[in-house]
C-alpha cells in the first residue's frame, strides 16, 4: 500500500486535558513529518475535529485543526487515537458524529485504526464485530463487557486484521504505526524511523508483561488470611490441598471459594502470584534466573522461562532488561 492520506480524528478537540496529547502526538510524528531521504512520497496527515476550527476551551484546551469529520471518508487510513475519559470511565456515548463518520469510511474502503481507547469508537460503529481487537489493558475488560461482539485480546501490543487494526494503550500505538509504515514502504524505512525516533524497530512480547498480577481487590475477605500467608510463603512447594487445609475447608469447598473470590482457579491464581513474585525479583534485585525461579516457587531455570513465555510473553531475560531498576542494570 501507499503512504497516501492519514486522517487522525481528534474526539475532545474542545476540551483536551493533556493526556490527550500523548496517543494524538504518536500519530502525529510518525505520519506528519516527511522523510524525504527515506522515502520519495509520504504521508500526507490531516488533523479532523467535529468543527474543523478553534473552540472556547473548558478544562483543558481547544486545538484548531485543518479538517472536520466529514474528511475522515476521504482518507486512506483513519486513526482514532483516543476517546474521552468519561467514554472509558463512566460509560458515557462515544459522540454520534463521530460514529457515523467512522461508518462511512469504512465502507468507502479505509483503513481503519485505534490506538489505546481508540478502540471504543471502532466498536461502536460495529467495525470491530467479529474482529479480534485490543485495547490499553486496564480497559480490555470494559471493551469485551460493553461490545461483546468483539473478540478482545488483551495479552497483544497490536493486532493487524487487514484492514482494521488495534493497538494496546500508550507506546503500544507508536508500535503500531511503526508496523503501518512497515506494511506501507517496507522493513528497511520503518526501521531507520525507528532509529530516528530512538525505539526499537519491533519490541518482543505482548502487553501481558505490563499487566499487574496482584491479587485481585474483593468485598469477600474470609480467603484474606490464607491467601496472604501464601503469598509470603511462595518459595514453598504449595499444594491445593495444603492451602485448603489451612484455609480450614475441603479442597472442593476451597476451589468454589477462591474461584469465587480471585475470578480463577487456586492452581491459576498461585502461578499467577509465582509469577509477579519472579517479576518483581528480576525488576529489583541480580539474582540468577535459577534464584529468582527458587524464591517465586517456579523451580527451575527451565520452567520459569516456560511459564514466563506462556504468560508474559518475553523471555526473564528481556523481561529484567526492559524492567529493572537502572541502579542495578549492567552490574
């Protein structure tokens, strides 16, 4: 594909607060400033708001941008960089102009992507139906209960369905557009604007190496006891039956009880605190990969990475490199 037109919607363009910014300037540095010694042709961005001009500002502030909706039919790629807070968190419409916008180019034929939260309005003009799609982790949960429709993944950094792509949250969209650039004009371009822009070409692994596996916050506090004291005791050989006994109940009443309090199984939820114990060994201290597989409970160098390629997504290794403290990198 050409670089052609990339029109990035601009949502809250009235009242931007400045975390805004971050998803919107992704998209603009990677499609809006030309490359001449890279490529011949660039990408030709335009900046799209229900106005099209310079609003009163609220709270935030007003951006004054050179298109209205209407254009988003015109391009060749759309971009929906983000929503507005209230959208994600208090469940409020994505704005109509902008749905239906969306719907008719992608009928005429563009190539349709979110980045973060982006993914809420891709859902709500049905674009994602029957699609798999992502979106920042700490809204996956919230895109899969209110378009049930979508498929949702959220162990992927992006997900490239052809000509409807999905990004995780933050700097999980500059991978994204890199991946555009790439589809667009090929490996070796992508690659120097990555250099350029000082970020690896392609990261490994998915955003399940950013997820917080602690344990889940929950009214029902009669498992809180047990489940804390295994959680201090994770370079223990635990058993089901061993935390059941503790807990004073029968493994059966106990596997209800836990998968009721945690949302998982008791086997799941102890690999998951085995494995947020590995990670936060690797981000805080230099022990081998063999003490920190003892100390989380993993047993052996060897089951560790197994565990950690299965549910993270990285090697211990990339995961320490990416992660740990800077005083302790390169000791």
């Amino acid at each position: 594909m050409k670089p052609g037109s990339v029109a990035v919607a601009v949502v809250d363009d009235t009242d931007m607060q400045l975390w805004d910014l971050y998803e919107l300037s992704i998209a603009c540095s990677v499609f809006g400033q030309p490359q001449p010694d890279l490529a011949d042709t660039w990408y030709d961005l335009w900046l799209c708001s229900p106005r099209g001009e310079a609003a009163p500002p609220g709270r935030g502030f007003s951006l004054r941008t050179s298109h209205d909706l209407e254009s988003l039919v015109e391009a060749d790629t759309v971009i929906v960089p983000s929503v507005p807070e209230a959208v994600v968190s208090e469940g409020e419409p994505v704005a109509p102009e902008l749905v239906g916008a969306l719907r008719r180019a992608a009928d005429a034929g563009a190539r349709m992507v979110s980045l973060c939260t982006g993914a809420f309005a891709l859902a709500e003009a049905g674009i994602l139906d029957g699609r798999r799609a992502t979106a920042h982790w700490m809204h996956t949960d919230d895109l899969a209960r209110r378009y049930p429709k979508v498929r949702v993944d959220d162990s992927v950094l992006y997900v490239d369905d052809g000509d409807v792509l999905t990004s995780a949250g933050m700097t999980a969209g500059l991978d994204l557009c890199l991946h555009l650039v790439r589809r667009d004009l090929g490996a070796h371009v992508a690659n120097q604007l990555a250099r350029r822009m000082v970020i690896p070409a392609h990261r490994s692994g998915g955003q399940a190496q950013f997820i917080d596996l602690s344990v889940p916050v929950t009214d029902d506090d009669s498992l809180g006891p047990m489940l804390q004291w295994a959680v201090e005791h994770l370079d223990r050989p635990l058993s089901v039956d061993d935390l059941a006994r503790r807990a004073g109940m029968s493994p059966r009443t106990f596997f209800r009880q836990v998968q009721a309090v945690t949302g998982t199984t008791p086997l799941q939820w102890l690999l998951g605190q085995r494995l947020a114990r590995a990670q936060s060994l690797l981000e805080s201290t230099d022990l081998s990969i063999e003490q920190v597989s003892e100390r989380s409970g993993l047993g052996t160098a060897a089951n560790l990475r197994r565990h950690f390629a299965l549910n993270i997504g990285v090697t211990p290794t990339d995961y320490r490199r990416a992660f740990q403290r800077p005083h302790l990198a390169g000791r």
